[in-house]
C-alpha cells in the first residue's frame, strides 16, 4: 500500500483533515505508525487492497525455498511474504477432531469458496497419547489426512501442536495421567513433564516434517504453545519447546499466540508473536507493537463467537461487527484468523470447563456462533465474509458447496433398559483397593488410569453419620439403589440415617470436564481424592468400578438381560432403542426434552453429554455416523427416566 508525501499538493484538505485526525478515528493502529515516540502519519482511509494468489496454492507453488517469511518496505509498513512474495493470512480455525472424518472436505471446501487462503488447527495431545506411550492418529485423529486434505483444496495450513492448546478440551489437551505425580508441574521444566514431552513430540514432529512446505506440504507456520503469556509460570520453559520443535527438523516460522495483555509475558526471542482478541479497539496493538516494531501483525486469533457452559446462557456476536472487523484488518493489512470458522462439537467425553469460583463444564456443541454452524451450515456471517473477500480478489472465489442434508426421523421411545447396578458384571473387573483412589491413578489402562466418564465406589456400612468425601465434579450418593444426596465441590459432607441394616454405600462420580485454562489445570484430579468418613472415622475397603464407557463396553453390554422400561425409573440406568433412519441417512439434532442428565451412545459411538438445565437442547448427530435403516440408540440416564427421542432439522441452542 502506498502512502502520498505528506506535503503533495495533490492533497486536498479534506484529505489533509483525515491525514490530521488519524490518531483519534483510527487509534488501535496507531502504534504502526509510532516510531521512537513521533507520529508517523499514513493515510486516514487507505484503498481496500486486491490480492490475487491464484498462483500462492499449494498446488501451484512447486519451486519452494524461503516459505513464509516476514519484510519491510521501508516506510514503517513490515508484511508478510510466501517464497518471497507479498501476502496476507487470511485463515479460519477447523479442528479436524471435532468434525467427523466423513465431513473434513466439505468444512474445507467451504473455507475456501469463503475466500480464505489458510486453514489452522490445534493437535491435542490427550487425543493422540490417551494412554502413556499408546500413541492414536488413525481415523477422526488422522492429523497427516486432514492436512493433506487441506493441501489438495488449495489451502495453506498452521499447525497448533501445543502441547497445551486450552481449546476448551478437558485439561487443555494435556493427557489426564501427567496429572498421577503431584510433584510433576505442567507446562514448566520440570523433569516429569518434559520427559513426557520429549516422547510425544519425537512421535508427533516426525508426522509434521514431510507436510512443512518446504518439504513440499502446505504447513506455513507452526505454533509455540499456546497463551503462555496468562500462565507464565517458568521463564525457561517457551524456550524450551522453542528449542525442542527446531531440534527435531521444523524449519517453516514459529510464532506465539497470547491475548493482547499478555503478549510481553508470553513472547520468546526469535518466534514471531501474534495476538488473540475479541475486538478491535484503542490501544489493541500497544503491547505487540513493544514486543516487535519491525514485523507484521498477526490476530492468531479473532474471536468471531464464544463458547457455552452448562446453566449459562447461549453466546451470539452480530455479523456486522465480525465484518467490520474482519474489513478493517483487510484495509491494513493484518493477517488474520477467524476463531472459529468451523467449531463442531466436543463429541464423547473431551469438552473442557472453566473454574471462576465455580465449576462450570462445557457444553457438548463447539457451535462457538462461527462462520459455520456445528453442522457445516452457512450462516449470515459466512456470506457476509465470502462478499468481502471476493470484493478484494483479483481471481473468482470457488463456487460454494450445496448445503449437507438435514432430515426428521419418526420419534422413538426405548424399549429395554438396564439399571447402572445389573450392568457392573459388564464392566472391566473393578479394582479393590484400601482407600479410594482418585480417577487418573486407577491400576488401569497399562498404568494410565481413567481419563474420561465415571467412577463408582463401593463399600458395605453398618451405621449412619455424617458422611464426608471430596469429590470432582459430581457425585451421586446411594444406599443401595436409592440416592440419598449429591455431593460437590461446594457440598463435601450429608447425613446417612441409622441403618438398622448393614447396605451398600455407592459413590457415583463423574468428571464433568477439565478445567482448560489457567493455573487450576495443576489440580484437576477427578473421583474421590483424599478419603472418605463418617462422623470423621475413615472407612475402607473400597471396591472401585471404572465406567470409561467405551465402546467394548457397550458390545459386552448387548448380551446382559434388558428389561421392559417402566413408566418410571430414578437412579442410574441404560436404556436402549432404534432409530429408523431409511435407506440414506442424514444429518439430524436430537432433541431429549423429558429427559434429565446424561449421555447418549450413537451404535457405540458416544455423541455427548446432554442436560436440561440448558442452554443446549439438542445433540448433533453426523449422517455420516448413521447405518441405512436400524441404529441402535442407547441412553445412559443419572436421574429420572424420560419418554420420547425425538430430532429435528434444526439445532436447538
């Protein structure tokens, strides 16, 4: 972009007036022009650029050397380049994980028919390793598939491997059994975490390397971490990984990403940094512009909507500010990257949580408001955005993909049910132990503990008291099958009444999701931790039942004796149906609102978490998981039984 002499005589004075009031109309961009404390005065209304990278695809480019790389034109104005030409990030965030495989080119072809040139993505870690040294990167985990996949629609790619990436993922990605040593620190140099560090990264960067562009794939950019600069814990630690990422072969540029207060905090010497913000606004620079005066701006990531936790409400952003936004980094040159493009959902166990006083779990969609619903659907944003940046192509856009199928399959109501407590025989053989013990440092999974789900304690009593246990996040408490309380983060302690029995004292516990964020991730053991008393004499002898929910488990499942589903059952308990969903399955939402709390299990395939204390009142169910005709529907219920399943073609949030 070129700016006329400050002094032209072509100036007109209305131009001159702009010129003069830049720093008042416009100052979230005035630290680009600041330079050793005098104002350096561009033009108040640059002309919106034109790009044309037609020949910047990854397909096209075959002659590679230099890859991404940063430049000046010598009037305060630095830029990015690819193989030496001059170029914008124009990226939009898609988590392969959260979208099923099935659906990967279709959320990629419409990135790009949106005019983005740049797909990013985190790699969690907790998906990839779930067990220590059992390393998965098969199907909806096929990090080189998905990446390649990108390369092949004419999409660049940057890597987030973490490894912490927050993401609202149960403990920001990291493996739940770094959590069995106490004395071992995440996300710091200590020795236990950086040896479990080393191993996943001497599985994960080979993967990388072939797919960097210089090596002829599409990764432009990888990721140090992720917002290090709000935890901040250990000032040898991002040098650390730093070190550890260019020690194993990553040659393409490292940058940082942190939010626009902490970029000092989190910045390391030799990578460049980026920001995460929610909106533009005065002083939004400020920090980065300290930190690197000589290179581009890059919003690593612009919030385009937000997450939802369960009782709160559902969070929406108006299209207009996202392209307002999203226009204003156009017209200065600031690469970008919408966050989300595409959310999908937290299918299964891996949505994280927040602790502001309270704990509070992820919802099970990862709608986020983006560009794309949770199911791939276009949204005012999208057009919005696919109008903007085709007003600043030189090239025409790709012609944008149909619309995925929605459908309303006949309501169904479960025939069979089984109670949690016909169902233990079912489950792995339990573990008998003493004292509790806590979810993550169970002898199961080759010594890796429980990761996800459930864990139920059980102990024979013979008198009554005050109970007291420290359990996380929620418990259930029986005497026999009958609840008799919940215990919390907030509730520790219940009365048991006189027994005139000895019964059966079962502990339900469920993980409800890992804090993501912040310091609190050190203590996110789940279960029971510490022991269990009543009126303070410790009780022992536990025996301690591990509810992963796996598939396995369902496929042992179908072999015990159903029962005929009363008009009305309260406890835990399974209950089992048929969706008919004819001869071409399609996308659908479930709706279960007589129902209570619990999960649903899609043919084995575990859909999420449901609960009617909203705001989410549907579950997004992927055609692409259906069989033609009968799919087995199976319910797994903490509180009170419910009557219909229904869907619906649109989702309810």
């Amino acid at each position: 972009m070129k700016f006329p002499p400050l002094l032209s005589p072509c100036l007109s004075w209305k131009r001159m007036v702009g010129v003069f009031f830049l720093p008042f109309i416009l100052p979230a961009f005035a630290p680009r022009f600041k330079q050793e404390g005098s104002l350096m005065l561009g033009t108040a209304h640059p002309p919106q650029p034109r790009f044309n990278w037609s020949h910047l695809t990854p397909l096209e480019l075959k002659n590679r050397s230099v890859g991404l790389g940063t430049a000046s034109t010598g009037r305060g104005k630095p830029h990015f380049t690819l193989e030496g030409h001059r170029f914008l990030i124009c990226g939009g965030s898609i988590h392969y994980f959260r979208v099923p495989r099935e659906y990967w080119r279709d959320r990629l072809l419409k990135l790009r028919a949106c005019g983005f040139n740049t797909v990013t993505t985190y790699v969690p870690w907790n998906l990839h390793e779930p067990e220590r040294g059992k390393f998965d990167f098969s199907g909806n985990l096929d990090l080189e598939a998905f990446v390649l996949m990108a390369a092949e629609i004419g999409l660049w790619v940057i890597l987030r491997p973490g490894p912490y990436i927050c993401s609202e993922m149960d403990l920001g990605g990291l493996p739940s059994w770094l959590l069995q040593d106490p004395r071992l620190l995440l996300r710091t140099t200590n020795k236990g975490f950086t040896e479990a560090v080393e191993k996943y990264f001497d599985h994960l960067i080979p993967r990388v390397i072939p797919l960097q562009y210089r090596q002829g794939g599409p990764v432009i950019a990888v990721q140090v971490e992720n917002e290090y600069g709000s935890f901040n814990k250990d000032k040898t630690y991002m040098p650390y990984l730093h070190k550890a990422l260019l020690r194993r072969g990553i040659v393409e540029l490292l940058l940082t990403s942190d939010g626009e207060k902490n970029v000092l905090s989190g910045h390391t010497k030799g990578v460049l940094a980026a920001i995460n913000l929610q909106k533009v606004q005065r002083n939004t620079f400020n920090q980065l512009h300290k930190v690197q005066r000589d290179k581009p701006l890059l919003v690593m990531e612009y919030w385009v909507g937000w997450f939802d936790r369960w009782g709160d409400k559902h969070h929406v952003k108006d299209a207009k500010e996202v392209e307002h936004a999203v226009s204003e980094f156009i017209k200065y040159e600031i690469s970008f990257n919408v966050y989300m493009f595409h959310g999908g959902t937290n299918f299964g166990f891996m949505n994280g949580a927040t602790n502001f006083g309270k704990h509070t779990g992820i919802v099970t969609s990862y709608d986020y408001d983006a560009v794309l619903t949770e199911a791939g659907d276009y949204t005012e944003k999208y057009f919005k955005l696919q109008k903007l940046l085709e007003s600043v192509s030189a090239t025409p856009l790709p012609q944008v993909p149909k619309l995925t199928p929605k459908a309303v399959y006949p309501p169904m109501r479960p025939s069979l049910y089984l109670p949690l407590w016909d169902a233990l025989s079912y489950l792995n053989e339990p573990v008998r132990s003493h004292q509790p013990v806590n979810m993550e440092n169970l002898p199961i999974n080759n010594g890796s503990g429980q990761s996800y789900g459930f864990v139920l304690y059980e102990k024979s009593i013979c008198s009554g008291g005050r109970l007291c246990a420290h359990a996380h996040d929620m418990a259930q408490v029986f005497l026999d099958e009958t609840m008799i309380g919940i215990l919390n983060e907030n509730n520790q302690d219940l009365h048991i009444p006189e027994l005139r029995d000895c019964r059966y004292l079962r502990i339900l516990v469920e993980n409800q999701g890992r804090v993501n964020f912040s310091w609190q991730i050190q203590n996110e053991q789940k279960g029971i931790t510490g022991s269990v008393s009543i009126n303070n004499s410790s009780l022992e002898g536990f025996t301690i039942y591990s509810l992963e929910m796996k598939m396995s488990f369902f496929e042992r499942l179908r072999s015990a004796t159903w029962k005929p589903v009363p008009d009305s059952h309260q406890g835990p308990a399974f209950y089992r149906g048929t969706l008919k969903a004819g001869p071409s399955p399609k996308d659908t939402f479930l709706s279960l609102l007589n129902w209570n709390y619990g999960f649903v299990f899609i043919n084995g395939r575990n859909l999420g978490r449901y609960w009617n204390i909203g705001p989410q009142q549907t579950l997004y169910l992927p055609g692409a998981w259906l069989r033609p005709e009968d799919n087995e529907v199976i319910l797994f219920e903490k509180m009170l039984s419910g009557s219909d399943i229904k869907s619906t073609d649109k989702p309810m949030l």
